[in-house]
C-alpha cells in the first residue's frame, strides 16, 4: 500500500533543530533510526534502447518513464497541441533556445547524460562479489552533538553487526582532507582545461556530483547561486572530481573533472539556465493560469527527482572512497499535503531515491543558496499570506531528502561561506572499515549492515547502509571479467588499466570532422620476455543527450620484449569523423593477455570548419626526435598529424616539444592575397609572465574535401625548446591572425618538474 500521508508528514516536517548555523543535522545509522520503508511503486522509470533516427542501428540509451510521457501528451492535449511523443523518443535533441516547458521538463531525464550508459549492451546493476575473496568496505562519517567531524577514532572504536552478529574488522583506515581554499580564477582567466584525461585516481580521492536544480531556482537569486557554487569550488581538494548537471539545461553540463578552470567556466553558464523556476508563492515559471502552472511544477519536480536518482545509479560503479551528490535548489514548488495537488506520483520517486542512496552509499547533501530567506524569495513583494509556510515546505523538503539518504542539510543558514564548508568538512573526515562477512550468506540479496560507535551514544554515524551479497551460484568466466562492450557502457570509467587519452580534430571530413585520437596504454608489471597481445579496441561518441553520433572498432596486436622492472607502455593512434559539436568519447579497450577491459572518458570540443572566421582545431605536443613509445597500428595517423602525440604533460627542462596545431579558415588559396595565409604567434607563459615567444607564416591550402567551398587549412608544426625553464605551471598560447582582422586563439596548460 501507498504510505500514508500521516507517515510523509513524519518525513517532511523536520524542523530544523540546530538554529546555530541553520543546518539539519544527519540521519544516524544507529539501530532505531527513522528509515523509510520502500512502498509499492505507482511509477517507475527504467532505461531503454532505442534506434538511432538516422536508421544505422546503433542503439543510445535513453531514460524513459512511460506515465511521464503518457501525463505529458494528456497535458498537451488540454492545450491544444498535437501529441509529439514519437518525435521526442526519436530525436531526444534539446534545443538550447526558443525552448518550451515541455523541453525543459524531459531535458530534465536528460541532465545525467554524462553519467548513464549509451550503448547497446545492458545497464550496470548493484555491484555484486565476482571475486574469490568476499569483501566489504564502508566509508563512514561520526559527528558529535554539534554536527562537527570526530576525527580521532580508533579500530577498536568501532563495531560492525550484521544480521545481529559482531564482525570482524580486517582493515581500517582514518581519512582526513582539510578543506583548503584555493582561490577561483575569474572565468575569463582562467587556466585551459587539461586536454589530457586519466582514468586513475588518487587512492583517497573524493567523487562529487553537483546537481544544479535550475527548475526550482529563480533567476533574482543568480548572484547567491554564483558565491555558492565559487565557494565550493574553492574548497576541493585538487585530487577531488566532480561533475556539474543542469537539471533542465543538459546541454551545460560538466562531466567529471578536477579542472578548477573548467569549473568555474560551468559556474558562468548558470545565467543561460535560469528563469523557468516558480517561486515560493507559485509565482512566475511557465504559467500564471493555476492548471497548467500545477501540471508544470509535477514535472519539475518528477525530473528533479529522476535526475537524482539517475545520479545515485550511477556512482553504484564508482571506485573513489568517498562519493556525495550535492543537490543545490530552493526546494520543490509543489506541495507534499492533500490538496488539488496529488504528489503521489513524485513522493513514490523520493522513495525510491531513498532506497538508492542507502543501498549506494551515496548520501545527499541539500544545499539552499539563499540562506536565511526573506522577500527574495518571491519574484514580487511579499503579499502572499501563505509565503512561509510555502518557504518552510521548500525547506523540509530539503532536510527530508538528506535526513533520509546519509547527507546533511544546509537550509536557512545566516552564513553561506560557513555552510559550504561545513559541507565540505563533513566529506572531508570519515574512515574507511572493511571485513568479510561471517557468514557469507549468497543470497544474492541487500544486507543491512550497522557501524556504531562503542562507548558514545551521543555520536551520530553515517555510512553505508549494507552491500548486495553473491548469488548462490558460481560466476562464469564472462560474468568474473568486462567485455569490451561492459566497459564501454559502463557510467563511469573503467580503471582496470591505466589509461590517458586525447582527441584533437585536425582535418575535415566527409561525415564532419576528422579527429585523432590517442590512447596511452600501461600494464601491470609484467615478467621479463616477449609478450604478445591482442587489444580489443571501441570508441564511441556521445551528445549531451546521451545520443551516439559516432562510433568505431578496431583489432590490434601488440608485441614487445620486455626487461626486468621495465614499464610496458604504448600507444594506440585511430581516427573518427565528429560532427561539430561539444562531445564525450568514451573510449574501451580489451586486452586478451591480460584478460580485462577498461575504459576512459574525454570530452571534445568539435569545431564548425563552415564559419567564416579563423579557428584552430586543437594542439597536438610531441617530443621532438625519435619517437618514445610504441604506436599501433602503425601509420594510422599518416597524412593527418606529423609527429606521435604524447599523452604526458609534465615535460623536464631537457626536452624539446614539437608543437602541431591545424587552423580552419575560409578564403582564396591565393599566395599574396588577403586572407590566404595566416600569421600565428607562439606564447610560452608562466605567471602571466611572457616567456618564450615565436611567430610564423602559416599558408592556408584548400581543403581535398567537397562539403565546405572555400575551406582552407594552415599547419602550424615547429618546435618548442623547453630549455632553461625552471619546474612550475606553463601554459602554451598560440594566437592567430588573418588580414582580414580575425582572429583566433588556443591554450594549453603544462608543466616543468
């Protein structure tokens, strides 16, 4: 049976009972403590393939709820439009202007593209024991009475039950990060993002998913959204990654990166994401007619929480010791009492993300950017008589989703900078405990597990609420290992192997834009003599929709003769035609000797060769001389790039670079005529500081491909001595000028060591 409403208001009237700082505190993982109980579900949303429109049977992975769709076309029919259902499941493109409720609402199911699988293979499931050593480790956080970190905790301290027997500890270990500031560059100066990606972390790494609910934020509140987000930014470690998802703007979403630069650039966008929000008095948003602005705040609050959801799925797969998922909003504009209004629908999904979260181990932290609200908090005056009321709902609401999932919530708080730290703080000490489960029941089912803290009752302990224990039969040998398929389709990088990647569009294409792209591979150690292997390799090329827009395979042989405690390290070189536009590849490979798969994902930014203004393609560094690694398949890519890319970008003073960057412009392929050539200057900066500085001629040549006229393209390729540069943070700029007056500039940030 549903819950009853009496239970929801247990759920969501918790008043906040720590007025020091505004902050609610978090739920005890001590037995007794107030859990919700999973109801039967009037709704659930699942994942579903769906043909590519363009007919070539590649299948995107697209997130689906099928009453959603079934509410969103009654709805379009109350107002007369035609049901547009079928073109919507087709193309699931969002337009990021002239957009509708509709596209913002779906675009909602949409914001963690970047973290759900999109390929044709089925969605990763709760993470289950595939080895021959059962082992279970939890993270958790103890606070005292005052919600501050207690961070001097011994092995001894703490007790693991399950099932109502002690357990033995195997493994213990005490955990602090300090929050330090690290002060954001301006959006405009800040460094270029790192253009080289690894899919191996720090050991004691933290993972953050940062959930910008732009539906249920106004736009008045920009400036405080903004110190916020600086805020937080400032206080991660720079070991620390972290995704940015718009829940109505996919299209502005950051996957995971430790780039503060590229951090601060998504902070920059959220003025295009607000202005669709209602505000606590159900004022503004879509419509001022109360039917259709009530239908608009259930699908707001239905894709909220869907987004969320997806988000918790997804950090299932991850390997950081530590993960959380900020959820940044004023609260949800729909009322969760018996009215008009039915919230059935949604409170079934906030169950849902419940149950995830505990099961995950993946708490919520809600964070309100306006802190105490006041008159703000309406578009108008405060002629409401109901507005606090409204106010508080929006808050509960809050504390509800981080009472109930491990986090904390920071509503109401006089002062944000201290909240926000206070947040960070909370992550920032916990400890990780692991044992093996005595017995090991493979049941294949969820078992609740409970840390306490012996000798403190007045501790309150936050951790994961259990693992999901083996089936009772044995894996097969496909189950124990990754194809290349799992890895491709997995939300998150795969690290049973070393890898770092780079994608650089260097030419044009006949389908778009033709990219190279380099994967750097590096094994385990391996004993002395020849090895030989085989490598699966796949490649696939997503949108912010989560569409494929491209893909590749490819069969590979490595060889190589190998000496005692010598790394075994190469490269593999392919090429894919893009379209232009912002991308992720994420890119797999199998290793038949070793008998595992991984995967890395790299964003890129795909050019638009058909404007008429000066463009660079992107920056390829190489080591000047004899190449260093070993490539395959040999010469793939002649003709396109005139050097081996290398993926490190940490250089020695010793070494020279060879710098290769493509220009897009277009003109006459007239030698002496204007707009023929272009003039590119070489900038070595350090500090803001000019340190090395060249210029070069760069002829523009028509392009051999037929689907732009006039395209031309220049080469810049030279080098660039790195002699007598002392260790610190470089960043290369090239800047190129046509006579015409356009200009065009590219950075790429390195260091000395």
């Amino acid at each position: 049976m549903r819950r009853s409403w009496g239970s929801w208001t247990r759920l969501t009237s918790l008043e906040a009972r720590d007025e020091r700082a505004g902050t609610a505190r978090g739920r005890s993982r001590h037995r007794g403590s107030d859990r919700p109980t999973s109801g039967v579900q009037r709704s659930t949303c699942s994942n579903r393939t769906q043909r590519a429109a363009d007919g070539s049977g590649n299948c995107s992975l697209w997130l689906a709820c099928e009453p959603l769709h079934v509410s969103a076309a009654r709805e379009q029919q109350r107002r007369g439009l035609p049901d547009r259902r079928e073109s919507r499941v087709q193309s699931l493109r969002l337009l990021p202007i002239a957009r509708t409720l509709k596209d913002i609402w779906i675009a909602g199911y949409l914001a963690i593209w970047l973290l759900v699988g999109a390929v044709s293979v089925p969605r990763a499931q709760t993470p289950t024991f595939r080895t021959t050593v059962e082992y279970v480790e939890l993270d958790a956080v103890v606070t005292d009475k005052q919600d501050r970190p207690v961070r001097d905790l011994k092995k001894d301290d703490f007790e693991i039950v399950e099932r109502g027997k002690t357990q033995t500890i195997a493994n213990f270990h005490a955990v602090s990060i300090p929050a330090v500031r690290r002060i954001a560059p301006d959006a405009r100066t800040a460094l270029p993002s790192i253009d080289v990606v690894s899919n191996v972390h720090p050991p004691l790494a933290r993972q953050w998913v940062l959930v910008i609910d732009d539906l249920h934020i106004i736009e008045t509140h920009i400036v405080h959204t903004q110190r916020v987000l600086k805020d937080f930014f400032e206080l991660l470690a720079p070991d620390d990654q972290v995704a940015v998802v718009f829940v109505g703007r996919s299209d502005l979403s950051q996957d995971f990166t430790s780039d503060q630069g590229a951090l601060v650039r998504t902070s920059a966008r959220l003025k295009d994401a607000l202005g669709f929000a209602y505000d606590a008095a159900n004022f503004g948003g879509g419509s001022a007619v109360a039917r259709i602005g009530a239908a608009d705040r259930r699908n707001y609050g239905i894709a909220t929480t869907d987004v969320m959801k997806n988000v918790v799925n997804a950090l299932v797969r991850s390997t950081f010791p530590r993960k959380a998922l900020v959820y940044l909003s004023e609260g949800m504009t729909y009322e969760f009492r018996p009215g008009p209004d039915d919230p059935g629908e949604i409170f079934d999904r906030l169950t849902e993300l419940f149950k995830l979260a505990e099961h995950a181990g993946v708490p919520v932290y809600t964070l309100d950017p306006r802190g105490l609200p006041d008159c703000s908090a309406y578009r108008g005056d405060c002629v409401d008589p109901g507005g606090d009321r409204r106010i508080k709902d929006q808050q509960n609401q809050l504390r509800t989703i981080a009472e109930n999932t491990g986090g904390r919530a920071f509503v109401g708080a006089s002062d944000m900078p201290r909240a926000v730290r206070e947040l960070v703080e909370d992550n920032g000490s916990f400890y990780l405990i692991g044992y093996y489960p005595d017995p090991l029941v493979r049941d294949g089912k969820f078992h609740d597990v409970d840390v306490r803290v012996k000798g403190h009752p007045d501790y309150k302990v936050r951790a994961r609420a259990g693992y999901t224990a083996p089936k009772l039969a044995k894996a097969t040998a496909d189950e124990v290992q990754l194809t290349l398929e799992d890895a491709l389709s997995a939300p998150l990088p795969v690290p049973s192997l070393e890898l770092r990647a780079a994608a650089a569009p260097v030419a044009i294409g006949d389908k778009g834009m033709k990219t190279a792209v380099t994967l750097e591979v590096r094994y385990p150690t391996q004993p002395a003599g020849k090895i030989d292997d085989t490598l699966l390799f796949g490649m696939v090329a997503l949108d912010h929709d989560g569409k494929i827009k491209a893909s590749m395979r490819g069969t590979y042989k490595y060889s190589a003769t190998v000496k005692n405690g010598q790394d075994v390290v190469y490269a593999v070189n392919a090429t894919i035609d893009l379209p232009d536009q912002p991308l992720t590849l994420r890119i797999a490979v199998s290793s038949q000797l070793l008998d595992r798969a991984a995967s890395i994902h790299v964003p890129v930014e795909v050019i638009n060769p058909s404007r008429d203004v000066l463009q660079f393609g992107s920056i390829l560094l190489g080591y000047a001389g004899a190449p260093r690694q070993t490539a395959v398949p040999a010469g793939a890519l002649k003709g396109l790039v005139p050097l081996q890319p290398t993926m490190a970008r940490a250089f020695s003073a010793a070494d020279t670079l060879q710098v290769f960057a493509p220009l897009f412009w277009r003109g006459v392929s007239v030698p002496g005529s204007a707009g023929s050539s272009a003039v590119v200057t070489v900038v070595v900066r350090s500090e803001g500081q000019i340190v090395r500085q060249s210029r070069a001629d760069v002829l523009g040549e028509p392009s051999t491909s037929p689907r732009i006229s006039r395209a031309l393209i220049g080469r810049l390729s030279g080098t660039v001595p790195l002699r007598q540069l002392v260790p610190g943070a470089y960043v290369l700029e090239l800047t190129g000028r046509l006579p015409t007056g356009s200009i065009a500039r590219r950075e790429l940030a390195f260091e000395i060591r």
